[in-house]
C-alpha cells in the first residue's frame, strides 16, 4: 500500500487514528442510513465490522506483520465488542439473532437452501481447517531479546577501566572547554520533521563550518567516522536503513526512534559501542548480533566523538544519571 | 540564428556519439530512422519543431526557473546537515564516506546525472528526474530514500542548493547550450508484455549488443571488470536479475517504465549509451519487457543462454513477481530454510524436477565488517537455496550471481584451514579521505586499487551448530565461526573444486579439520555460466554425534551462510555473510493428520443433527 505509507515512529498513533477513523465513518454511515430508513441488519453489520478489523486491517495493513496468535486474541476482542454492541437490548438482540433463527427453520426455499449448504460445507470446512492445523508447519520461531541488557559497572577499553556512572564524554564541551551538556544540548540539531542543523551560517551550529570550533568540530570529526565505518548498517539517517540492514536479524538499530539511545545514558552507548556484539550479555543474544566490537576498528577518542555524532544527528539528549 | 547553429553542432556531436559508442549502426541509415521518427510522432501527435535530431518519443520540454536566493538557503541548511558526509563540501563526492562506497557518490561538478527523463548528455529535470533520486534514493547503492525523513519542501530546497551551488560547469538556465528534450513516458502506450514481445526482446538485446556488457543472460557478466565511468571509477554494468538494485527503479522494482526510461535517456556518466536514436520505440519496449521478466520471480526459469525459445518465453512471462519488502525495497527475506523428501536418490543437477517441490529461499547478504579485514565492497548480495533429503543424505543447492568466476592461480602463502589472513597481509579499504579520490591513475587510488586484486578462489560455506541439540534455547554458536563453548561445523566449498568439513571455534581461531567428514562430502555439481555459479553439494545427515551437525527430522536446525568473491579480493574474513536462518527437514504427513480433522467433522455433524432437532422441538412446542 504505497499510497498510504506508514511514518517510522508515529506507526502506533497512526494505527489508532485511522481505525478511529474507520470506526467514526462506519458510524455515520450506519446512522444516515437508519434515518434514511435503509438500516443495515445488525446481524450484517457486525460480521463486517469483525472482518474489516481483524481480517483486513490486521492482517494486511500492518507491516511488519503481527503472528497469528496475537491477531487472533484482538479477533476475540473484537468479537466480544461486536457482541455487547448488538446485544445492548433485547429487540436488537433478537434482530441480530433473527437471520440465524430464520435459516434454521427454513421457512422459505432460500433459507432452506442456505441451511442444506450449510449444513454440508460446515463439516468439509472444518476438515479442511483442521487438516491444515495438523499438517506441520515450520514458520519462522518467535524469539524475544533484550534490546537494552544491564549494562555492567565498568568497562575496560583498550587498557582502561570506565566507570559507567561516572564517565563522561571528554568531547563534550563548551567554549571554555568544560564538560557542559546544557550547551551541547543547545546545538543539536532541530526536532522538526528533517532534524536539521539549527543554523547553516552560525559556526556553532554547523559542523562544516570552517570556523567551527570546540563541541561542534568533534561533532563533524564523529560523523566523518560514522559515515566510514557506521552507516553500512545503521544508515544515511542513523535510522537503522542502512545499505545492509536488509542482510541482518536482528536489524540494525534505529537511532532516530525515541526507544533507542534517546532512552540511554552516554556510557552505556559507549559501552555497547566498544564492546559490540559479542560483549552482550545472554539475554541480548551475542551470538546473532553483527555488531562490531568497535575497540577492534576505533581508538577511545573516536568512540567518543561517534556517540556525540549520533545524539547531535538525531537530536536527542543523552540521559543522565539524575 | 543562435538555435539554428547550436541545433546544427548538436546534431553533429550525436552523429560523432553514433558513430564511436555504437559502432555499427550507422549502417541502419540515418535516413530510415529519420523518417521512421518523423512518421511515429506525427503518429504520435507530438508537436515537435524542427529539431531533426529528436528521438522517437522525445518532445520539447520547458526550463526550469531559477530557485529564489532563499530556497537555495534553505537548501544548503540541508545539505550540509544530511548530504555533505558523502557528496563532500563542494559537491565533488569525496565526502568523508566516499571512499568505502562502490559505487562511489555522485560528483554533481559536471552536472552529470544517472537517471533522467531527458535525452542523452541533456542536464536532468530538476522536479522529476532529480526530486525522483531524492525521493525513491538508488537502490544498490547508499543512497537512501528521503521521504519520511525529509519533507518535500525540504527535498525541493535541497535539489535548488545542489543545482545552482554545486553543479558548476552547467547551468539550467543557460540558454545558449542547455536544451531539454524530455521523454514522453506517460504518454507512449507500453507494449504488453507477451510471450511475443519478450522473445523479441531477447533477439533484439542480442542484436543491440546488449549483451557484451550486460552477459548473455544478463547478469552483468560480460566485461565487467574492464569499465569505468567518466571519472575512471570502476563500473559494473547491471544484473538484470536483480531488478530491486536498478539505481532507476524508484521503489518500484518490477515496473518496466523504469527500464524503457533508462534504456531510451541512458545513464550519463557511464558506459551505458541511450538507445532513443537507434531503436523504436516498440523495440525498446520489446527489450524492456525482455528485462523486466529475467528479474528474479517465485519460478527460476532458465533462459538457455538467451535463447528464448517460445516455451522459455511463456514460462518468463507466468512466473510471478516476487515480494518486496517495503522497509528495505529487497525481496522479502523468509528465515526458515525448508529441505523435502524425496526417495531413492538425490538429485545430481539442477534440471532433475524433484527441485519443483522445494521453494527456493533467498539469503541475504551483506559485508563482514565485525572483524578485521572487513569486507565494505560486496559485489554478492544475495545467494538462493534449495534442499532436498533422502533417508541418508541431504542435498543443497545453492545460486548466485557471481559476475566473474575466480579460481586462484597463483600460490599463497597460508593453508586453507587458517583464518588470521592479516598476518599476511590482507588489509581492508582504509577510509580514505579524498586525497587521491579525484586520480584514479594514482596506484594508491581506491579506483586503481579496486580492480587490481590477486584473484582468489569464489566460495561458498555455510555453519551449522554441533551438538545443536544440546543447546539451551534461545543460545546459538556466535554467528561468526562458532565461539569457544559452542564450535560449530562448516562445509565450504571453493572454486577450486574443494569441499572440505572444519570445525570452527570462534572468529579469529584456525580451523580445525575434519577429514573423516571431508570423505562423506561430495560436489555433485559446481558450474558457473553466464555469470551465475550453480553449486550442489550433499552431506551425510548423520556424522559423528561429537564431532558434526547431526541433521534430525522436523527440527529448527541453526544455519548461516558465508561467499567469497575472488576477484573483489574476498579471501578469509573479507566476505559476506548472512543472518542465521534455520534449516528444517519437513517430514513425511503423518497418518493422525487425516484421522483427526475427520473425526472433528463428523462430530460437526451431530452437533448440527442436534441443533436442529432442539429447534424443532421448541418449535412444536411453541406452536
């Protein structure tokens, strides 16, 4: 569906708008067309509202896609919905049951017709159904992994322990050259939609400027190691698109979502970034991840100077340990 | 006075162009063709001018205006926020990520521009052509798509700094050289494609000399470590299999406009000439069908060597598209490696039909860059496997596209099982910087050192866990070569003609081999043609318990795939390597898969007798 592309970040949101959206038309539909007295039957009603949720907004407009198991518990939901709905009083409750009591008794060729078919496809469906139930199936396992593990207390990096609490970026400084995350918080780039740099003709705004100085400069020397080293899978736009990505499982991270290092302290990307893959504990699965362990290819000042390319590029914030 | 003169040197240079890039068409007479044009557009109803030179198809397009001072503003903001890391600061593509790309970013000096809807050597449509690459990026490349990511207000203002700041020995807005002569795609009614029309296409890419560059089936493999584009980078000329990885096709892999485009404008820059003057536009829509249909669909059908036939054909043209994701714009990857059964013995080349029972599986690959020497380059991106068992074996095959086959000639100095190639001096591309980006002449070069490596032997292995059965779930052996608690069993196989069983114990360890597996292995078949390697091998699927992958029925058996190009240098950890997948050996039906589902229906059937006899009674009752 290409017309209606799903915005990375905003999907959830999305989601819910459009299916209140769906909800509120059918509503208005539904209403006119009783005033018009051209109601639909309650009993067709909710079997579309139940196909149209579960059958096709879950199933085909959902991407990635969600696993059988989990579309059929929001099937049951909805299906618990469309009950109390038609079941609000007893004169909607009968007209919701009327179509089914009508084919039962078959007072008519069409309902007796419609029963007979029934009463054959029924079983053959539910042989078919089970059959295919029986019938091994071999999808792709679900497994779950821990995208942030616990971090450990300290990390030694090429010959020097870091104390992750009370480590700090040396890069991240402002024009005295003190540690100051309120000023390199001010030169990130905007949070509007593009995320650019705040200004293109102010050097402390704009790394390619050539009197940029100090927090900024490190933030261009960064980008140039991310744009050699980084970018094969973590992407142009450090949205985990990158000309790899499509190659690995897990997929490379995504910086730009809010869940990834915008929830992070600065030290605990160091860490994941020096240590890589292989340095995760279990429950991050190091054996899957292609991670480099960035000690192997990075001196410690260009770790450094990368993690500060990312928050800046992406204009998140590291979070600190208050 | 002026347009008559520059139409005059304009003609003149196309006629040169004919004449040096195409050998041999001028004997097709210039006057044929001519009328041949005049009476398809008058057909056409194009109101064209005097421009005798105008392609079939083409008609007079507009200039652009000039963006205000404050777009162009807005634009570089842009720019040197997103575009500068690879594209560089005067637009030259020498960025700080330019030298580990192949293909390189664009220099925008020269205005010279890939994709366009305007005639060969004419600057592009700035709000078509270059928002497009934008917008949709260059799959195959690093270039991503911007949309989503960039408004297109922002994309607009981005196109109106790179044009105006950054294309320099061009203008759009000079009238004295700068014409545009746009191609009328939405407008020529495409030929269906018919078996028809894709044999005649497939005549036609051979008459056309498509082939030279592009391979007799297409993939890229004729000459393809001898071309470069304008600024002596090497090229390669594209896979017509991998339709995805068209730098033109726009997000929208199997759309044959995008190919009918290319094929009528060219692609500046590099060896690929435009068709427009040489060909109709039903030929060009023959060969554009012919290209779209050998992109890769759900059925692997062997075009013969490009000898369509009216039946290869018919089966080009039924076989369905395959799925792209729309988070990569690549075929949708599925990670479960299927194997099926098959009784007596096992397949001995691909043309036995028992491979129609198996789907064939995509894997993706990309480049080792977890360890050193990474591999940044890699010219194979993607491997299909097959698998089919019998009660003591089990057969793979595997097919890639491979553009040169590379068996080692000379001697080196290290054994097949070590693994720490550095010792002997396998380094990976340095980052560069752009000191000798612009010389490709310079031996230190990336352009030079690119195509000047020691041809190492193409191979192909894949891991499997030992003792997989033992693993406490979710743990795998590391991805890469298995780890110290849980080594793992590798089968690789080289262009040489070895199949060899190791035992893997971690990124940086030896190999340990495994002589008696080694025995038990065999290649049935391993053939590269026409740019693609056929390689199916067998392997027992029980060795020792303690010492190799014991393959069981119905299990989610860990899998992952590594390949070496050798003539991109790929040799020990400089490959390219996949995800884990996992192999399962489907088992025969059981008999309780048909017992069950008829004793669910006919207890159906008594809960429906049962029913319907309450209705009733209730019924009589009431009445």
């Amino acid at each position: 569906m290409t017309w209606l592309k799903l915005v990375e970040g905003y999907m959830p949101m999305q989601m819910i708008t459009e299916l209140a959206i769906c909800i509120l038309v059918f509503s208005i539909i539904n209403y006119s067309l009783k005033r018009a007295g051209m109601g639909l039957p309650k009993f067709w009603a909710g079997i579309f509202v139940w196909c149209f949720v579960n059958l096709f907004y879950l199933k085909y407009r959902i991407y990635p896609p969600i696993p059988f198991s989990v579309r059929a518990i929001y099937g049951t939901v909805a299906a618990c919905g469309i009950f109390m709905w038609v079941s609000g009083s007893q004169q909607e409750w009968e007209e919701f049951k009327r179509p089914i009591i009508n084919v039962l008794d078959a007072k008519t060729g069409m309902t007796k017709f419609i029963r007979t078919a029934l009463l054959v496809l029924l079983p053959i469906g539910l042989w078919g159904f089970a059959y295919n139930s029986f019938l091994p199936s071999f999808d792709e396992p679900i497994e779950l992994r821990t995208v942030h593990p616990a971090p450990p207390a300290t990390t030694k990096v090429h010959g020097k322990t870091y104390v992750l609490q009370t480590a700090a970026n040396p890069y991240r400084i402002n024009p005295e050259g003190k540690y100051d995350q309120a000023y390199s918080n001010a030169h990130i780039v905007s949070q509007d939609m593009g995320r650019l740099m705040k200004d293109v003709n102010n050097p402390e705004d704009n790394p390619w400027d050539p009197n940029a100085e100090g927090y900024i400069k490190h933030v261009r020397e960064g980008g140039e190691i991310f744009f050699q080293n980084c970018h094969f899978c973590h992407g142009d736009n450090l949205n985990g698109r990158g000309l790899w990505a499509f190659a690995f499982n897990p997929i490379p991270a995504n910086f730009t979502d809010a869940g990834t290092i915008a929830q992070l302290q600065e030290t605990f990307v160091f860490w994941r970034v020096a240590k890589g893959g292989i340095g995760l504990p279990g429950e991050g699965f190091p054996w899957a991840s292609v991670m480099p362990p960035w000690e192997q290819h990075l001196t410690v000042d260009e770790i450094w100077k990368v993690i500060m390319f990312e928050y800046w590029h992406t204009g998140y914030y590291p979070r600190t340990w208050e | 006075m002026n347009e008559i003169q520059f139409d005059t040197g304009h003609f003149e240079k196309r006629m040169v162009m004919n004449e040096t890039t195409t050998p041999g068409y001028g004997r097709r007479g210039l006057g044929a063709w001519l009328l041949s044009c005049g009476l398809l557009m008058a057909g056409l109803g194009f109101t064209t001018t005097s421009h005798a030179e105008m392609a079939e198809g083409f008609a007079e397009g507009s200039r652009p205006a000039p963006p205000s001072a404050e777009q162009v503003e807005a634009g570089k903001r842009v720019y040197f926020t997103k575009c500068v890391w690879c594209h560089g600061v005067e637009g030259a593509g020498d960025g700080p990520g330019a030298d580990r790309l192949w293909p390189r970013p664009r220099n925008f000096n020269a205005g010279t521009f890939k994709i366009r809807h305007t005639a060969s050597g004419e600057l592009p449509l700035i709000d078509v052509d270059l928002f497009q690459t934008v917008t949709h990026g260059l799959p195959g490349s690093a270039m991503p798509s911007w949309e989503g990511i960039l408004t297109e207000g922002q994309r607009r203002d981005v196109l109106a700094f790179v044009t105006t700041e950054l294309v320099k020995d061009r203008s759009w807005q000079d009238t004295e050289f700068e014409e545009f002569h746009v191609l009328q795609l939405e407008k020529i009614e495409p030929i269906p494609p018919t078996a028809e029309s894709v044999k005649r296409g497939s005549e036609l890419v051979k008459e056309m000399k498509c082939i030279e560059c592009h391979g007799l089936e297409g993939r890229g493999d004729g000459n393809p470590f001898n071309l470069n584009d304008d600024w002596g980078f090497s090229i390669q000329p594209a896979d017509w299999h991998k339709c995805w990885n068209f730098r033109g096709s726009r997000q929208d892999a199997y759309n044959v406009k995008n190919i009918f485009r290319t094929f009528s404008t060219g692609v500046s820059g590099t060896p690929m000439p435009s068709f427009a003057d040489n060909t109709t536009i039903e030929d060009r829509w023959h060969i554009a069908n012919y290209v779209n249909h050998l992109c890769e669909r759900d059925k692997d059908v062997d075009i013969a060597g490009g000898n369509v036939t009216d039946e290869i054909a018919a089966e080009l043209i039924a076989a369905k598209p395959r799925g792209i994701d729309p988070l990569t714009d690549k075929p949708k990857v599925d990670f479960v490696v299927p194997s099926k059964y098959v009784e007596g013995d096992l397949p001995a080349d691909e043309h036995d039909e028992r491979w129609d029972l198996v789907e064939r599986r995509i894997v993706a690959m990309g480049g080792q860059i977890t360890h050193k020497p990474r591999n940044f380059v890699t010219r194979i991106d993607d491997v299909w496997i097959q698998s089919l068992y019998n009660d003591t074996h089990i057969s793979f095959m595997f097919r890639w596209d491979d553009r040169t086959k590379s068996v080692q000639e000379d001697e080196v100095d290290w054994e097949p099982y070590e693994v720490n190639l550095g010792d002997y001096g396998i380094e990976e591309q340095p980052p560069g910087g752009s000191m000798f980006a612009d010389d490709p002449e310079h031996p230190e070069s990336i352009a030079a050192k690119q195509n000047a490596y020691q041809v190492y032997n193409d191979g192909l292995a894949f891991q499997l866990p030992i003792k997989w059965q033992e693993l406490p779930a979710p743990r795998k052996p590391r991805y890469f070569w298995g780890d110290e608690g849980f080594p793992v069993d590798i089968v690789k196989w080289t262009a040489d003609g070895e199949l060899k069983a190791y035992q893997g114990a971690g990124w940086d360890v030896d190999f340990e081999d495994r002589d008696d597996f080694t025995e038990e292995l065999k290649v049935v078949k391993a053939e590269w043609n026409h740019g693609r390697w056929t390689v199916i091998m067998t392997r027992p699927l029980k060795g020792d318990y303690e010492e190799d992958a014991y393959i069981e029925l119905g299990k989610y058996i860990p899998i992952n795939f590594f390949v070496w190009d050798g003539h991109n240098g790929d040799v020990g950890r400089k490959m390219a390597v996949s995800a884990f997948y996992y192999l399962v050996l489907e088992p025969p039906i059981e008999k309780e898969t048909y017992i069950y589902p008829t004793l669910a229906a006919i207890g159906l059937v008594l809960v429906e007798g049962w029913i319907l006899t309450r209705r009733a009674n209730r019924r009589k009752g009431k009445v």
